[in-house]
C-alpha cells in the first residue's frame, strides 16, 4: 500500500486521470516537433453576395504567391482602373484613392494600399459565433 501511495505522488500511478487529461500542447511534449495544421485549398469562385453596403467584397479567386510590397502591387495589374478591363476584374471604387485627410489622390491611397489589409479569399468556413445580423434592406439591391 505504502509503495502505491509512494508511486502516486510520484505521479508514476494514477488510476483516475491517467488517461483523461491532456494539456493545452495536445500531449506534445515539449521538444516534440508541432504537426502542421492542414492547408486550405483555394480555388476560383463565383463571387458572393455582399452582407451589406460597406463591407469590402471577399476575394473570389485564389491568391498565391500575389505579391503586395512596396515596389509591386499584383492586385493593380489587374484591378487598377488603366487594367481592370483588359483582365475583366471589378476596377477599384474612388474610396481607394481618398487619403485620410479625405484628399483624393490620383494614385492608391497609402491606406488603401494593402489590400489584404481588408480583402480576404471566400470560403465557406462554419461562423465561429452564431449571429443574427440583417442589412438594411432599404440600401439592398432588388
Ligand atoms: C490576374 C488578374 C487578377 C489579379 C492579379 C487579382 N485579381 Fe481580383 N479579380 C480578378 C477578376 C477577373 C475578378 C472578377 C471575378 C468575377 O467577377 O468572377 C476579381 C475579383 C476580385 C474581387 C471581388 C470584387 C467584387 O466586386 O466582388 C476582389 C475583392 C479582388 N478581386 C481582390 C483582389 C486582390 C486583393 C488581389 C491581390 C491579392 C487581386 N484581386 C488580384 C482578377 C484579378
Ligand atoms: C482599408 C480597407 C481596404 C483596403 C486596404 C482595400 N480595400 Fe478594396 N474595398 C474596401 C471597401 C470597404 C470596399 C467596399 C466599399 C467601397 O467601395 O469603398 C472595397 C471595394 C473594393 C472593390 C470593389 C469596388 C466596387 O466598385 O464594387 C475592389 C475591386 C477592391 N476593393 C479592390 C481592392 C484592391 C485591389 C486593394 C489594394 C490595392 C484594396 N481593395 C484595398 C476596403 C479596402
């Protein structure tokens, strides 16, 4: 008995929670390699439906190795208003082009420069919390 108590304080016998606890790691230990979470696979959509008037529209198409930096813009070779017909994108709204002294300016404003910043791939992942949110249906296309 002795001994049994011994190897439970041990943390060597624990009949109870032996099986059932696993920490925060998922039971990694700690020099365990992390598995990689699964990827994604993105692929060209049909557009959906904006929620409401100022959402930014969700990406319909995939956008791998598009880069945004300071010298490249790949979202303006085709959305800019010079490409946007060339490529059939949807061109840029004028909001892009306001700074925040609400200046228009002749180029991307720099706010509006990132693009991903705000636009983001679609995808039909389950919402994380349940919401009720309707649109104001007087500013909703018939
Ligand atoms: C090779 C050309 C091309 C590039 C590069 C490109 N797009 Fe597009 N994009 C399109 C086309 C074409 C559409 C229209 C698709 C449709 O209507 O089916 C579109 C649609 C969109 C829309 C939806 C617009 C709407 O009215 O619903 C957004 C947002 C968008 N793109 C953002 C981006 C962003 C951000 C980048 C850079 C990461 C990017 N695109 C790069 C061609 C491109
Ligand atoms: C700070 C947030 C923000 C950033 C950054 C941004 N957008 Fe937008 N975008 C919006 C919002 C909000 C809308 C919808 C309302 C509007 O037109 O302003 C929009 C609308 C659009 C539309 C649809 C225009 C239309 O006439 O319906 C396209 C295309 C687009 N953005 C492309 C881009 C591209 C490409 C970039 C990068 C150069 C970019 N956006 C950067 C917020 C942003």
């Amino acid at each position: 008995m002795k001994a049994i108590f011994l190897l439970f304080c041990l943390g060597l016998f624990n009949p109870v929670f032996a099986e059932e606890l696993t920490g925060l790691g998922g039971g990694l230990k700690p020099d365990d390699p992390t598995p990689m979470p699964e990827q994604r696979k993105w692929k060209d959509q049909e557009p959906l439906e904006r929620n409401y008037v100022q959402q930014p529209p969700l990406i319909p198409h995939t956008i791998d190795n598009y880069e945004v930096n300071m010298k490249v813009n790949k979202c303006l070779t085709c959305h800019s208003w010079a490409n946007y017909k060339q490529n059939k994108a949807t061109k840029l709204s004028t909001t892009h082009f306001t700074n925040r002294d609400g200046i228009d300016l002749a180029t991307v404003s720099g706010r509006r420069y990132f693009c991903m910043q705000c636009h983001v791939p679609q995808t039909d992942a389950k919402p994380l919390v349940e919401n009720t949110f309707k649109p104001i249906q007087s500013l909703q296309p018939q």
